[in-house]
C-alpha cells in the first residue's frame, strides 16, 4: 500500500524573544492504514492522535525546535510510543520548551526516515534555525519544509537562532536543486511548488536586505 499525506491545522501560539503570537500551523501525517510518521507536532496531542487513529505512530520529526511545532511531541510521543527525531543544532531551542525531555534520537543530513512505504530523505537547511531541516520523498513528488520556504518566499530570520543569508543558501543549494513540480509542504499556510518559487530568488535577496 503506497504511503499518503495528509494534513491537519492546529492553533496555538509562537513565543520567542518575550514576544509571543497567535499562529495556525500544519501538521502533516505521512502514512497508510497501519503505519504513520507526524511531521511537527504542533499544539494539540489530541487532535493529531486523533487524526492518526488506530495506526501505529513510528515517528514524530520536527523540521525545527520553534516551541509552536514541538509543543506536544512529548505528549504524543508518551501516548503513542513514536520516537521524537530532531536535527542536534536545535537542542538549545528545544531545551526552551521542554528542559526536562529531551528528543529520542538526532537527525542527521541525508539520512532516510521510512515510514509505511515513503522514503523521506533528511535535508539539513539552517537558516530559520540552526538545525531546521526539510523532508523530502522523490515517490511522494513533495518536500516537507518547515519553515524554511513558503508560499511567496524564504521563513522570517528576524529572531534568535536565525540568519538570512545562511537560509537562502539552504533553499539555493538544498531545495531549488529539486524537481520543479515538487509540492512544498509548508509549516503553515497553503503549499506551492518548487517551479512557482525558484524564479524568485534574486527579488528574495533583494528584499532581504
């Protein structure tokens, strides 16, 4: 049975640098009817659970330790038994939200998480965060990114941990290197595609400085 994604918003709130704001992000559920992986688990244990169902959660990946997309991989990962993966650069990040539990295991670029059929390659792209990566399965035609690319361009780097001219080379060498019709799935807001961003990127450096 070929793995499919599917998509659940949650809401909650982003804090960082005493500042703390309202946010709606996605949460995608990459699976089949037995087996499922979470790609951020953000704000509301109950509400993924639910959406995964009787399948059995292997995998909670966080694209990066922001406290709005790991806020409930502890209490999902307690539930469920799934594993809580996240890139070694975002452990001082995560340590902000959860000081008394750590991830289950560290990310490493270009390793493989399988899960129920997908392939889901591993692409370490600092920028947002120092340890922000995206996921990307050829068989799935989609690259899962976080915040890192969006609909309209790159994710802020106006906060700690963040720096724009390192998240426009992630995107040039890590992302705009893909397929042009690989859907971007993005850590909020609607999808695009790598086709409909790459043209872009000069207005993006422009504008980013």
């Amino acid at each position: 049975m070929t793995a499919r994604i599917e998509q659940l918003v949650t809401s909650g709130q982003f804090t960082l640098d005493g500042g703390t704001w309202d946010v709606d992000n996605n949460v995608w559920i990459v699976g089949d009817d037995h087996e499922a992986i979470v790609i951020d688990a953000a704000h509301d244990a109950d509400a993924i659970a639910r959406a995964v169902g009787d399948r059995r959660l292997t995998a909670i990946v966080c694209t990066h330790a922001h406290n709005d997309h790991i806020d409930a991989a502890p209490a999902l990962a307690d539930r469920t038994g799934a594993v809580i993966w996240l890139h070694p650069d975002d452990l001082p990040l995560w340590r902000m939200t959860h000081p008394d539990r750590d991830p289950d295991r560290l990310l490493v670029d270009d390793q493989v998480i399988e899960a129920a059929g997908a392939d889901l390659t591993v692409l370490h792209t600092p920028g947002h965060a120092p340890g922000a990566i995206c996921l990307y399965d050829p068989a799935l035609g989609a690259v899962f990114t976080g915040d890192t690319l969006f609909q309209g361009g790159p994710g802020a780097t106006g906060r700690s941990f963040s720096h724009f001219p390192t998240i426009i080379d992630s995107i040039r060498d890590k992302l705009l290197t893909l397929p042009p019709e690989t859907k971007v799935l993005t850590g909020h807001g609607d999808s695009t595609t790598i086709g409909a961003e790459a043209p872009h990127l000069e207005e993006w450096i422009k504008r980013g400085h």
